[in-house]
C-alpha cells in the first residue's frame, strides 16, 4: 500500500529534531496522514518511539529530549514485545543507567496505546519507587510524563491526564485497558488476570516476599518480566538469572553496550598493555566472553565509587555484590563434595566424595551405620594420631536459624571432616554431639551455650567427654574467671571467630567441602544497615558460626603431635596425599 510517510526515521539527535516537526506539521493539515500514522504506530513499535516518545534526565541539559533508540535498546524492546505476545515470562539482569526500565515501560504504553486486552501490573520494593506524582524516577510517572508529549490525535478517545493518570493507575478510556501499580508483597498481582507483569529491581526485593510473588504471580500472567542490578547471589533473583531451578529466557544489558559509556573502551593484556576496543558491540562481545572491559567512563567511576557498588551497580558481578562477608572468588575456588555409597563397611571414603550415615553406641563403643537416611555427612573417617574438634550451634527455633550444626574439623588442616544439620532437642543433640566427639578420638566439644546451647551443654557435662570450656580473662592483671561449660559467643568473640574464618576462606586455608555449609557462606553477608553479620534475607547461618567456633577453638587449642602420632600421621599423609591426587583425576 503507498504511504505519504517517510517511515525512515534519523537517529542524529538534529536529524530527528526536525524529522519530528515533519511529522507534526503533516499532520496537523491532512487527517488521511494521521490516519497513517496511527496505523504505523500501532504496527511498528520503534517508529512510535523514535517519532513520538521522550525521555527526561535531570542530569543533562537539556533535561527533556527526544527518546531515540540505541541498536542495542532496538533488540532490546522487540525481545520484551516477542515475550508479551508470546506470553512467557522474561529476565534482564543489568547494568545501572542503561535504560532498561524506560524500554519497559515504553513497550508497555504502546500496547496500552494501540492494542485492546492489554492490562499491565508493574512493581517495585516500595511504594516510593512505584509512583510519586512529579517524581521521573518512579515507574508510573515516566509513563505520565511521556503521556504528556504525545499529539493528541495519538492519546486514547475521551482520554484526560488528570482524570485516567492518577496514583498507581492509568487507564485507557477508549478500549479499558490499564496500567496498575503495587508496591512488593507476598501476594503480588493476585486478584486478577494481566497481559504481563513488571518486576522491577527484584533483587532488592525482601527474599520471602519476593519468592511469594514469584508463586503468586504464576496464575496472574505468563509473561513476568524481571528486571534488576545484582545483589549478590542468595536472592530470587539471583537463583533465576542462574536458570539452575527454573529455565527463564535472559537477556543481560551491560554498561559496553551503551555508546557513550563504552567510548574509549578498552582491555588489558597478559603485559599489561591497553589493547583497544573499536565499538560498543565488540566491547560487549568481550565482555560476554570475560574479559575484563574498561572505558574512560568506567574509570572514572571506579575512582568515585566503592568496589563493592562497581560490581552490583556496573559489572552484573553476582559474586562480588550484595556485601558478602566471605571472599565469593576464594567460596568459588572450593570444591563441593558428592555423596557416595560405598560398596563394603570397611572400604575408604574417595577423595572428593562422602557417606551419610548414623552413629550407634555399641557397649560403649561408636560405630558408624551407613545409610541414604543418616544424618551426619563423613567426609574423612577418623584417623589414629589426628586431633579434631567438634563444634555445634544450637537452634533457638527462629524463622531464619531453626537448625541446630554440627562442623567436625581436624586441627592439622583444619578441613571440614564431618558435618550435621538438623532439628532435634537439646537432649537429643547432646548424644549426637558425643557420639561424634568419640567416634573422632575424644575431639573437643564446643558448643555454643547461648540460649538452647546451654541445655546441650548442661547435659554434656553429665557425660564422658572432652567439654571446652569458655573463661574470660582480665587484660589488666590477667586473672581468669567465669569459667563456664561450652562456647560463649559475645560481642568480642563473635566478630574475632567470624574474621578468622574470613581469613581462611580468603587464603583457601582449609577444605569446606559440605555442601550445605558451602552454601551457607556464600549467603553470609554484612547487614547494610547494622554493619552485623549475618546470613542475608531467610537463608540460614547455622554452619557457618558452628564452623566458626571450630576455628576458634582450633587456634585456642592447636594440633599437638606425640611421637607417636608424629610417626603414624606422615604414614597416613602419604596415603592421602595418593588418594587426593587419584581423586582429581
């Protein structure tokens, strides 16, 4: 069909200026070429806003410019219409300041604008950050403001700003369709049916609030879109950007793809030479593969911000954002071991593998019963001569610690040999804890006494095992008092035993290897707020301070080697020094 439009729109900023008033003053004499125009609107998404849309930056002047399309941002806004149209759910993980939520939100309004049975739900953690009337940086207020710069003869029949555009809800008076907000809760979305959901930056969204949603949401639409910067790597989205649970289609928008971030990119070589980066999609290509892309830009940014802000708000670094307390490129460097069923009683626990089992007293002596149900998890069975040490956090039945732990470490190496998570009470825990501590030659038994803690210790005392006992010391004349059964975790020894277990992580000093304490330090982060820390959201801590407290106790009582012992141990290091290497392989 002929068309009196020009439908080759400029994306120089003078040339579309002007390509605009074109378009404007045509229309504005010949109702056959509105006509047209609204029919192309309707059809291609990016001429609507190459030709019509706006975008507001307080930072820059002039503030109010014509929103004109990046090619990244074309693929960009083609992918979120194909995923509402094809109705499945879609992920953007990405840098900050890259437009993201503005293509979302434009994409959006265009089926608002031209397309019946289009209702949209959009979300954030708060309120705040949803809609504020006259503030650009809430979602609703962009979609208000570009609202207001559409010719009339574009806006929806019998349609009044004032009336269909107030607080967290706009309406299309013409075909009924609607654009809500809601700030985050558990029940997100619910009570209704829409075209698709906007979640926006997810990750920041309480953890138990936003895996609500998430189950929440499924009936509402099928098409959620997700959009956040990284905050570390516990969260839920985190788990679905991994795509380890849920296979999601993800797309992610980096700082290289914008052209004036990327301007004088650049990466460094093996001789530290600057090699130099020619285009923004060459600069991204790298960035895709690892390499560790830099610009002008981004330097300067590095220079003014923390490394920590760097890797949420620029590098879409998971490992590196969300203020973990641990070193996650050293948590990344463990090795997590696999269960294993042996195929005789008596036959050794490979490298790299471990049995679970039971523990039984058998007139007196501990004897391991291994089963698929046994609750404690053997990396390395007890050795003639080694020392180890048996540590424990008791549960005090809150939502976020209700597990008691149980961390066996040998003093030599300090690797993780055996460990326990479970829920029990406190008598039950302290025969399980003496069980261990027997079975790995009469260990130190270090349980924290706090709260439950002191019930297990309490019955520890009563039975024949190694107890440690916490004391405190005078530093001004050096008198030892208030001795007391078990470990007393204090505002001194919690932060002490915590940066020593920092500490070892950083210099890979020792073996986590269980699977449900590995996971667990990769979750323990430092409260923004309090500075404390802890494990982030509802993610549980038990392992880690019970693996703590070990390490603690390790370096209050380290390995002291016997001749004997001394003989027997460079036997059994040789034989598993032979068992490591054969495991690797």
């Amino acid at each position: 069909m002929e068309t009196l439009i020009d439908t080759h729109y400029p994306k120089d900023l003078r040339e579309n200026i002007i390509y605009r008033k074109d378009v404007l003053s045509t229309a504005n004499e010949d109702d056959v070429f509105v006509a047209e125009i609204r029919e192309l609107c309707g059809r291609d998404i990016l001429f609507w806003i190459n030709t019509f849309c706006y975008t507001k930056d307080p930072r820059k002047k002039p503030a109010i410019l014509p929103f004109i399309t990046y090619n990244y941002q074309d693929k960009h806004i083609t992918e979120i219409k194909a995923a509402i149209d094809g109705q499945y759910d879609y992920l953007n993980d990405k840098s900050r300041d890259v437009g993201v939520s503005w293509d979302v939100l434009y994409v959006l309004m265009w089926f608002w604008l031209f397309h019946y049975g289009s209702d949209f739900r959009v979300g954030s953690r708060k309120e705040d950050f949803v809609d504020k009337l006259g503030d650009i940086d809430t979602l609703l207020e962009k979609v208000r403001f570009n609202l207001r710069y559409q010719p009339q003869w574009l806006l929806p029949a019998g349609f009044n700003l004032d009336k269909d555009a107030g607080y967290m809800k706009i309406i299309n008076p013409a075909n009924g369709n609607a654009i809500i907000g809601e700030s985050a809760n558990a029940n997100f979305g619910s009570g209704g049916r829409r075209k698709a959901l906007f979640l926006d930056e997810y990750a920041k969204w309480d953890p138990p609030i936003a895996e609500s949603a998430w189950t929440s949401t499924a009936d509402v639409s099928k098409c959620r879109i997700v959009v956040s910067t990284p905050v570390g790597s516990a969260n839920k989205f985190a788990q679905l950007a991994s795509g380890t649970k849920e296979k999601i289609k993800k797309t992610s928008l980096h700082w290289t793809l914008h052209p004036e971030k990327a301007a004088g990119a650049y990466y460094i070589d093996g001789q530290s030479t600057k090699i130099p980066v020619d285009s923004p999609e060459a600069a991204n290509a790298l960035w895709v593969k690892g390499y560790k892309i830099r610009s002008l830009w981004y330097d300067a940014e590095c220079a003014r911000r923390k490394d920590t802000d760097i890797a949420q708000e620029l590098d879409i670094d998971y490992l590196r954002s969300g203020r973990p307390f641990f070193n996650m490129r050293s948590l990344m460097l463990q090795r997590e071991w696999e269960p294993y069923v042996r195929s005789h009683p008596g036959s050794v626990i490979p490298y790299g593998k471990y049995i679970k089992a039971k523990l039984v007293d058998v007139d007196g002596k501990v004897e391991v019963r291994e089963q698929e149900g046994g609750w404690l998890r053997i990396f390395e069975l007890p050795e003639e001569g080694r020392q180890y040490v048996v540590s424990g956090d008791v549960s005090e039945g809150l939502a976020k610690g209700d597990e008691s732990f149980i961390v066996v470490r040998d003093k030599s190496t300090r690797n993780v040999i055996a460990a326990a998570n479970m829920l029990t009470d406190p008598d039950d825990l302290a025969v399980k804890i003496n069980m261990v501590a027997k079975l790995y030659n009469k260990a130190n038994e270090a349980v924290e006494n706090n709260n439950h803690g002191y019930s297990v210790n309490s019955d520890l005392k009563g039975m024949d095992g190694n107890l440690y006992y916490s004391k405190t010391i005078n530093e001004k004349t050096g008198e030892v008092g208030a001795i007391k059964a078990g470990w007393s975790t204090t505002a001194k020894t919690r932060p002490a035993m915590l940066d020593q277990m920092e500490e070892e992580i950083r210099q890979v000093a020792f073996e986590i290897r269980d699977p449900v304490l590995l996971a667990q330090c990769k979750t323990f982060v430092t409260n923004e707020k309090s500075g404390k820390p802890e494990a982030d959201g509802n993610f549980l801590d038990d392992g880690v301070l019970a693996c703590a407290i070990g390490g603690a106790v390790i370096k209050e009582f380290p390995y002291k080697a016997t001749d004997r012992s001394l003989s027997r141990f460079k036997q059994k290091q040789l034989v598993r020094e032979m068992s490591k290497t054969i495991g690797r392989f």
